[in-house]
C-alpha cells in the first residue's frame, strides 16, 4: 500500500504522517509537491495507493484528482475542501469521494479507514448501477424502476435489487404489496454495522428480485449523504445489477448515486408541464457533465401526440431511447396482484427492452446468496417463464 500526500506545504505531510504514523501500515511513503503529482500516473494497477491532497492551491488538486478520476487503485481524500455545495459538486465530478473542510486527526483517520475499505472492494466486480429520475411526480418513473427491476430479475441469471431512495413519498413497496417488511429507512439506520447478516433481514426476495423499499410516508428522518453512499456501497458488491428509484429532488446523495451510475434514465410524458421541468433537468446533468450517460424515456405516449421525438428532443437537448405506450388497465392488474407486467403486452414489451439493456452483456458471477429468508407477500412465477417477444 502506498501513502502519497500532495502539498506545496512541508507542514502538511508532516501532519498527515503525525495523524497516521502506528495506526496504519503502509509500504511506501510518497510526499510529492504537486509538480511532483504526476508520478502517481505510474501506479501499477496491481498496486494500491492511499492520496491525501492538501487543496490550498484549489485549481491544481481539482487538476490532479481529475487526472486519477476512474483509477480503482487509487483514492484520493481531499482537505481543505468542500464546505459549500458547488464545490462539493465540482469535487465529485473530479473523482473525490471524501473531503475534510478542515484538518484534524480524528477526521483524517475516520476518512483513511473510508478510503482503505474502497481500495479493498478495487479488485471485485461491482453492480451496474441504474437510476431512475423523474421529471416531476407522476411522470412514471417509480412504475419503470420497479418493473425494469423485476423484469431484469426475470430475464438475468443472478438476483436484482431495486433501491428506493425516495425516503419522503416512495411508492415500491405498495406497487410490489410488501408492506410490514423492513424499508429503505431501517437499511439507512443501521448502515454502519452492516453485514451479511443484517443484509438478509432487511431485503425482502420476491423471486428473483430483491426490493429495499419505501416506508410510509415519513418526514422524521433526516439522513446524510454518507449513509446513502456507505448503503450504496455495500448493495454493489452483492449484487451485478442494481436498480435506484430517485426522487429526483437534486439533493447531494442523489448526485453521488448518479456519478456512479452506469446509465440514468430520465422519465417524462409528452404533456407541457413536465417538458418543462424535464427542461431543468437535462440542465442540471449538464451542469454535472453526465449527459453522455443519460437517456430520455416519454412515457404514456399517444398515437396522436402534438410533439414529435424530434421535437422533444430539441426542446431538451436529450436523445429519447424509450417511448413507452399508455398502459393503465395492465398496470392495474399487475398492482393488484402485486407482481410484474405481462411481458407480452404493448407496455410490457417496452419496458422488457429496458430490462434486457440492462442485463444484456453482464457476466453471470457466482455470489454468497444475500437473503436467507423468502417473504411470500406475492409470487412473480407467471411470468418466470416469459419470453421477450
């Protein structure tokens, strides 16, 4: 394991190696000024490093964590940084996921133990992370999350878990009638003792499918982004696809979600309002430089629609990839009884496509089961032996 500390100040590496002398081993010891940064392009893949930049000198760390930005064999801690939220913004687009406003042991030492537990999952093979962000409430984007979930479930090899992280007013767990199950807000609770163990107390198995979902509606919890990310953190190194119902309120966490994401799909109707909200959204994936990993689903898309796909996508500046037909009477009937759509129905064969993306490709890996236990609120099996049409 390599230490590098990068600093134009000799005080600072002498207080990063004070805070960590006889608490952590590390093979090498690098303190590089930031002309000298550049040598940590040369870390091997097979080799580890722990990066502790002093950023004093904003522009050249920002410059530097850029450069390393993807690089699983290095993680990079930043101090004297991130105490307001267009920088904690600008610092996430550049790779550093923790950040210290202020020097001092303690903080330092809790960030190192964070960061060494990231460069220990550097070798595994973690989940495709897909997120669901709506335009506006009612737009559809919970009923896609839930049912591309559960379709992937079907049609992959290996368990899917969905997500909800819309803590305030989630809808999965009613959609998929689990109620009186663990939710999202107990997982959130007790995410700093997370195992195994807990893991499969908390994720209730419908199938194939494994849901952490949504409570009732509750504005008592007050959550941090941590626990969001040390929850993110844990689902992705047990399962290969992960679904993320968002609320798409642009809070913190749900920019740390959607920069780890693999794919984000924005879901709006063809209706002015949410073309118009939908607007701001494409303009804030701009603002993060994520638009090369979003895509546009029109949901409840008529025959007759006075907008055309080109005509949408030029008022958003965002590919449409899905148009998904209105399909309330089938929607009804799989909420009723608690399980996916028919995967022969106009509706079912859309969002099919989407499960099938997000599958397609993933090499099956062989995992210890999550879940020891089977909730029997409701069964998919009619559909387990469907085929894509």
């Amino acid at each position: 394991m390599i230490l590098a500390t990068v600093s134009s100040d000799p005080g600072f590496h002498a207080d990063v190696l004070a805070a960590l002398d006889s608490r952590f081993k590390f093979e090498v010891v690098w303190n590089l000024g930031y002309d000298d940064s550049a040598r940590l392009l040369g870390i091997k893949s097979d080799l580890q490093c722990l990066n502790v930049v002093d950023f004093t000198d904003h522009a050249r760390a920002v410059g530097l964590s850029r450069t390393l930005s993807g690089r699983a064999q290095i993680t990079t801690i930043g101090v004297g940084c991130g105490d307001a939220r267009d920088e904690l913004l600008v610092l996430m687009q550049a790779g550093v996921r923790d950040v210290l406003p202020q020097f001092s042991y303690r903080e330092l030492l809790q960030a190192v133990n964070r960061a060494l537990a990231v460069l220990g999952t550097a070798g595994e093979i973690l989940a495709d992370l897909y997120c669901f962000v709506p335009a506006k409430p009612g737009c559809g984007a919970t009923t896609l999350a839930t049912q591309a979930a559960g379709m992937a479930a079907v049609l992959g090899a290996e368990p899917t878990l969905l997500l909800d992280f819309d803590i305030r007013l989630g809808v999965t767990t009613f959609l998929f009638k689990a109620e009186g199950i663990n939710t999202i807000v107990e997982a959130l609770q007790q995410v700093e003792r997370l195992d195994r163990d807990i893991w499969s107390n908390l994720v209730s198995q419908i199938d194939n499918l494994h849901l952490l979902g949504s409570g009732a509606a509750d504005f008592s919890h007050t959550f941090m982004p941590d626990q969001f990310r040390k929850l993110l953190d844990f689902a992705v190194r047990q399962y290969s696809v992960v679904s993320v119902d968002l609320p798409g309120s642009m809070e913190d966490y749900e920019c740390d979600v959607l920069f780890r994401s693999k794919s984000i799909l924005l879901v709006c109707t063809p209706e002015v309002g949410a073309l118009h909200v939908a607007r701001r959204k494409a303009q804030w994936f701009r603002d993060l430089h994520l638009t090369d990993k979003v895509s546009l689903v029109v949901n409840c898309v008529e025959s007759r629609n006075p907008l055309s796909v080109q005509d949408i996508e030029r008022i958003l500046g965002l590919p449409v990839r899905h148009l998904l037909p209105a399909g309330a009477k089938d929607l009804s009937k799989a909420v009723s009884k608690g399980s996916i759509l028919d995967l022969n129905c106009p509706l079912g064969k859309r969002i099919a496509a989407i499960a099938g993306d997000m599958v397609r490709g993933r090499p099956a890996i062989q995992r210890p089961s999550t879940v020891r236990r089977f909730v029997d609120y409701f069964s998919v099996s009619p559909a387990r032996d469907a085929r894509v049409g």
